[in-house]
C-alpha cells in the first residue's frame, strides 16, 4: 500500500450519509452551489468524499457503496476520469481507467456512477485552460463537442502517463476495494479536526463582511502566520481565505438581494458586504450564479408578489 502522504499533500476524508450533507459538500468541492445527489435505489447514499492537493492542483475524489446520479454545474472547468468501475456523463461520454472527459464550463451535467466507482476531478480555471487547453484539443484531434465536453483515451500518447498518476493517487486514498461505510446518522466518523485558526478566523470573517481586510491582517488577528492561514484553509476549506471571504460576501449579498425586504439598491447592497465598487461585485455574482444580479433581483421580486397574491383570500 503507498502512504497516502508520499502522493497528496494533505487531504481530507469524510463519509456522508445524508442526502443533504453530500449535496453540500459536493457544491463545496465543485464550487457550485447546485449540486443534487441521488440514489439509484431511492435510498440515502452512502458517499465518500476525498479532498486533496496534488503538485499544488485542487482535486477531489468521489465514490460510493451504491449507485449515484450527481447533477451539477460549475464556472470553471472539471477534468475527470475514473477508477474502479466506468461511470457515465450526461448518458454519451464514458469516464473510467481508459478514458478521460474534460467538461467546460457554463452547462449542468449528470454523472452516473455505479457502485464500485471512484471520480477523480480537479477543477481547471479558464486561465489554465487557455494556456493548456489545446495541447489536449491537438491531442485528441479535436475540440470541445457541442455538449462541451472532450473526451480521450488515457491509453494512448502523453495521456498513459496521466492514468499511471489516476491509479496511484487511487491506491494512496485507499480506494482499494473499500466501497464507503455509511456511518451512523449525522456522523462524520473521519472528518479531521479543523484548527482553531481557521475556525477563528471564519467566525471573524462572518461577523465583518463590511470591514476592509487583508490576508495578513488577519493571519495577525487570529496569532498565525500567513502561510500557516493559508495553508489551513486550502487543506479544511479547500479555497484560498481571500476567496473564502469572497465566497461569504456573495452568498450575503445574495440573501440580502432575494429575502423580499431588503430596501437598498444594488450598489448599496455590494457595500454592505464589503465591495468598494460595484463592478467586482457584479463580476463576482455572475461567475459564482451565472446571472446579473439585476436579474436575480427581479426573479426574487416576482417570486414575492406571486406569494403575496396567493395569500389574498378573496371576499365571499
């Protein structure tokens, strides 16, 4: 057996057994906020989520004991191939020890996963795949389908190499025949311990949204050093702390901007949170929602007055 550590650099191992546990998680690891999980057999999945660094890349592992359909959608772009039994994405693209599909932003795609699968994905920002991405297009001989992905074979060419790293990272994370446990409700049996660091960092970063604040003003906060903080959340969090802060002022913004009673424009609302200017604020709405949030405003309003009207009784 290879030491999990002589491939991966940190990594972080949890079972969940609840439906809504694994959707969250799931979003976290594909940076959406979409994600569904599903059991083929109507059931509560029993799923394993790995997440991990390798050579600096982001990535995360996905199995489970049962069949899995997950539906998901992300901004960036999602390399992944298989180990174990072949899994399928979007019912046209099979994904396993041979073959390889890259995925391109801006769509939701379905995996189907049968027992016995693994998925191991990393998330490939555009600016990565405008530097990268035409080796694999001249690699294979073609581009992105019209369903946006791109599929080849992990058998052939530079790409044999790639499968050799897929089975070892495999073997480190002890996918070896071990479908996943389904703990006992609510349990997250091997979930290690995040620092107090980090969790005093998040509590502080929650209740200052609005505050102006740099990494090292806050690695100071919470008595760290900057690499020890951002070393932290890469491993517990597995974003950045400055996109972590990021994260929550968009997620606030957007409760701010679709709870019915909020009375402050949009430029207002992006102060609120934190943003000095309204254009990064925009930018980021729309890479994290894929939509203005003019337009998820308005969506929210019509969704009240719909409500409103229904709650009207009308006079007998």
């Amino acid at each position: 057996m290879i030491a999990a550590h002589s491939v991966v650099e940190a990594y972080q191992k949890i079972h969940p057994a609840d439906s809504a546990v694994a959707a969250a998680l799931l979003s976290a690891a594909f940076e959406s906020h979409m994600a569904e999980v599903t059991a083929a057999d109507g059931g509560t999945p029993a799923l394993t989520l790995h997440r991990f660094r390798l050579a600096g890349v982001g990535v995360f592992a996905i199995g489970s004991s049962s069949s899995l359909t997950l539906t998901v959608g992300t901004s960036q772009y999602v390399a992944c191939a298989g180990w174990g039994t072949a899994f399928v994405i979007d019912d046209v693209a099979i994904c396993g020890e041979d073959q390889a599909v890259i995925i391109a932003p801006g769509g939701r795609h379905r995996y189907d996963l049968p027992a016995g699968a693994v998925m191991i994905a990393c998330l490939v920002p555009p600016s990565g795949m405008a530097r990268y991405g035409h080796l694999a297009s001249e690699a294979v001989g073609r581009g992105f389908a019209a369903n946006g992905l791109m599929r080849f074979d992990l058998g052939q060419g530079p790409f044999r190499l790639l499968r050799g790293t897929i089975n070892l990272v495999a073997a480190a994370l002890a996918f070896w025949g071990a479908p996943a446990e389904r703990p006992e409700a609510g349990a997250l049996p091997n979930a290690p311990l995040v620092p107090r660091h980090v969790k005093r960092a998040e509590d502080y970063l929650v209740h200052n949204l609005a505050e102006p604040l740099t990494v090292t003003a806050l690695a100071a906060r919470v008595g760290v050093s900057v690499r020890s903080l951002h070393r932290g959340f890469l491993d517990f969090r597995g974003v950045t702390p400055a996109r972590y802060l990021l994260n929550l002022r968009i997620e606030a913004a957007h409760r701010m901007m679709t709870s019915g009673s909020c009375a402050l424009d949009l430029r207002q609302v992006a102060a609120a949170v934190g943003f000095g200017s309204y254009a990064p604020f925009w930018r980021a709405y729309v890479r994290k929602y894929g939509q203005p949030p003019s337009i998820a405003r308005r969506a929210a309003a019509a969704d009240q007055s719909a409500l409103a009207r229904q709650r009207v009784v009308p006079a007998l």
